[in-house]
C-alpha cells in the first residue's frame, strides 16, 4: 500500500466532479449503444455477429464501468484492488474491440494467429496487472498501445474484408487514444484525469461506429 499513495495522485474536487461527468456521459452513451449493437445484430442474418457484439459490448461497458467505480472511489485498500480490474479492463477492450474486425477476415492460419495472439497479449497483461500491482506502468502503457496498433499487421487483409468507411474509424480511433495517453501521463496538469478519459470516450465512440459499420451497415457487403 505504501507505493500506491505514489501511483495515484490527489485530485481536486472540480476535477473529479469533471471526470465523474465525463464517465458518467461515455458509459450512458456506451450502454445505449451496445444495447443498439445488440438489437441491429439480432436482425440480421449473421448469428454469430451477436455473438461477437456481446464480446465487444461486454468489453466495453465492463471498461468504462471498472474505469467509473475506480477513479471514483475514495483512497484505501478497495482502490487498489480495483485499480488492478481497471488497468486490466483495458487490455480486454482492446482485445473485445479488435474482435468485431478480425472475424470479418477469411479463415487463415494467419487470421486465427492474429486473433489468438490479440487475446492471449490482452490475457498476459491482465495477469501482469494483477500479480504485479503497480509495477511495470509505463511498460503496460507501451503494451497497450502496441496491442491496439497490432492491427496494422493485417492492413491488406482487414481493408479488404471491412466495409466502406470502417477502417478509416478504427484508424482515427486509435489516433484519439494515442493522443489521449498525453495526457495520461501528464500528472502536473490540472484536469488532466478527466482530459484523458474524454480522449477514451471520443476514442471508444470512433471505434464503436466502427464496429456498428461493420457488423451492421455494410455487413451484407
């Protein structure tokens, strides 16, 4: 407990107040739009894109849940259990996020690798995070990111398989989150917390276009 006072720092009470606000915002707008997700896949042809809708919703819903409860919740031993679920959280969005994407590609030793590899590098990093709490933070930073730019590896592949105009979402998307971890890591600026959590709710919106692109506008195509 002793490192954690290090690991997190105080915030204000204007400062939580704009982070409750913009949590409370993105994880409302998360639930409509999954429950949408849900509704849209459930009436097409594609069974099994229900299936992948549920992995993506409960991804992102659990996301900005675990991200809401911890950020929230007054300093103590609680806090840093549920730091833990919160930092590990991200890794499974990534992965749930990615899932949508990679099942529109043909079936291939490469498509399965990829697939398996995104869930067993956001699998490994949910084990780094809860049996080393609160080491390794700027490696699990770098880890993030690289997860979430892996897709570039199916480039050809994925422009291909996706809809007009999916892409270029997930792309921007991923540009917001990288741009966002700025701030992220930027302690000494005020409002920095709530900064960075508007960059993952822009971000998380992008990419859930994305996937309603995907799995529901142009899954026909």
């Amino acid at each position: 407990m002793n490192g954690f006072a290090e690991l997190v720092r105080i915030y204000d009470r204007h400062e939580t107040i704009a982070d409750a606000i913009v949590h409370a915002v993105g994880l409302a707008l998360a639930v409509v739009g999954v429950v949408a997700l849900l509704v849209a896949t459930a009436s097409t042809e594609h069974r099994a894109d229900v299936v992948v809708a549920v992995v993506y919703g409960l991804g992102l819903v659990g996301a900005l849940t675990a991200s809401l409860v911890y950020n929230m919740w007054p300093r103590g031993p609680v806090k840093w259990v549920l730091r833990r679920v919160d930092h590990s959280a991200i890794f499974v969005l990534i992965a749930a996020t990615y899932t949508p994407f990679l099942a529109r590609l043909p079936e291939s030793p490469f498509a399965i690798g990829l697939f398996a590899g995104v869930w067993a590098t956001a699998i490994a990093g949910v084990v780094l995070k809860c049996a080393f709490p609160g080491r390794f933070e700027r490696l699990a930073i770098l880890v993030y990111l690289a997860l979430g730019w892996s897709g570039v590896a199916a480039w050809p592949e994925l422009e291909t398989a996706l809809g007009a105009g999916t892409l270029p979402l997930v792309l921007a998307g991923g540009l917001v989150y990288s741009a966002g971890v700025i701030f992220h890591v930027w302690d000494r600026l005020r409002f920095q917390n709530a900064i960075w959590h508007g960059f993952v709710v822009a971000g998380a919106g992008l990419h859930y276009a994305a996937v309603f692109n995907c799995l529901v506008l142009t899954q026909g195509a």
